[in-house]
C-alpha cells in the first residue's frame, strides 16, 4: 500500500518500536475520520432537498419524442 501522505493531523515523530506503530496508526486514524467526518458534515449542510413540486414542464402520460439529426451509427 504504502506510506500515508504527510496530513496536517500527522505529528512528525521518530518512532521507538512496534507498539510505537501501533499507538501512531492509531493516531492516525482517529485523526483522518475526524477530519472526514468535519468534511462529511460541510458536505451535508449544504445538501438542499429535492423539490416538492417537479421543476419541469412535463405531467404524467405526456409523451416525448426524440427528434435524430443524423448523428451516431445508422441501425
């Protein structure tokens, strides 16, 4: 996979041992889903809902044709 990419959550720190890694993947984590999830809710509080009534012109039973300019492969 990799090296994570250095993020403004990560502290630059030399590591001791395994459980050293253990603590700073940790660390790590909880700092990327804070930071996903702060960015989870900008996301969601700017979502509007759909609206209630249909912003086209069309009612149900209405029929649409499609008019071909000659476009595309002939069938």
């Amino acid at each position: 996979m990799g090296r994570p990419f250095p993020l403004p959550w990560c502290q630059k720190t030399a590591l001791g041992g395994t459980a050293d890694l253990d603590v700073r993947r940790s660390e790590y984590t909880a700092g990327l889903l804070t930071v996903l999830n702060e960015y989870w809710e900008r996301v969601n509080q700017t979502i509007t809902d759909p609206p209630k009534v249909p912003t086209h012109a069309f009612k149900p039973g209405d029929q649409c044709e499609q008019a071909l300019h000659g476009h595309g492969p002939s069938i």
